[in-house]
C-alpha cells in the first residue's frame, strides 16, 4: 500500500485559482491568441511550469545521487495547443533540460524523468537534453 506524503489541493473559478493553503492565488484566464484578455497566466502556462518543476525537483533527487551541483540546471516547459480532429483542443509537451557540467547527464536525465510522478502519468512528453 503507498502512503501518501502530501495532498496538493487547487480551487478553481471562472477567474482563477487559489490553493487551499493559500501560498498560491493566480488570475487565470483564456491566452489572447484564443480570444481571452492575455493579462493573466492561463491553464498552458500552468501545465508548462508544472511539468517543468516537476522535472527539477526530480533532478535535484538524481543530481544528489550522484553528487553533482543543481546550481546550472535548468528546464524549459513548453505546452503547444492545437484544434483537435474532434472537439476541443489537443495539446503537445516538450521539456528542454539543460544539465551543464554534469557528468554522465543522460542517466541523470533518465533517473529524473524516472522518478517525476508527472511524467509517470502524462504519456508522451518530448525530452531533450541540451
């Protein structure tokens, strides 16, 4: 049985979206390209930098491992949204990881992306070293 180590927990209204321990409180609305204000963050940028931290945190973990220095590393999120052959949207993710001066950075990279229960659950981001 797995325990659980933390609950994150996210109200959201047709203006935005708060968390239940207050540390986060974001307007949130439609990007500009699709017919929305463009003076918020919207649901692609969130998705983007959940991914992206979410991959950090996780080679933060591998980097320790192996002693190396998390001082450089850097991911780039990136959420492409696109009309879908059905209803709605469909949406790409790809993540640019950037590990300079870490030696052996692809099993590094593969430890991380191992471990990032975010990735566990979304099928087909494209990863890329730099």
């Amino acid at each position: 049985m797995n325990t659980e180590l933390y609950t994150a927990t996210v109200s959201a209204t047709a203006t935005g979206v708060t968390s239940d321990d207050g540390v986060l409180s974001l307007g949130v609305r439609e990007p500009k390209q699709l017919g929305g204000p463009g003076e918020h963050t919207n649901p692609e940028q969130l998705m983007a930098a959940a991914l992206s931290s979410c991959l950090v945190e996780s080679l933060r973990i591998a980097l320790g491992t192996v002693g190396g220095s998390v001082d450089d590393l850097a991911v780039k999120g990136t959420v492409v949204l696109t009309d879908s052959d059905a209803s709605g949207y469909d949406a790409t993710f790809a993540l640019a990881v950037s590990l300079p001066g870490t030696d052996d950075a692809e099993a590094v990279l593969a430890q991380a992306t191992s471990i990032c229960p975010f990735l566990k659950v979304i099928d087909g981001v494209d990863i890329t070293l730099e």
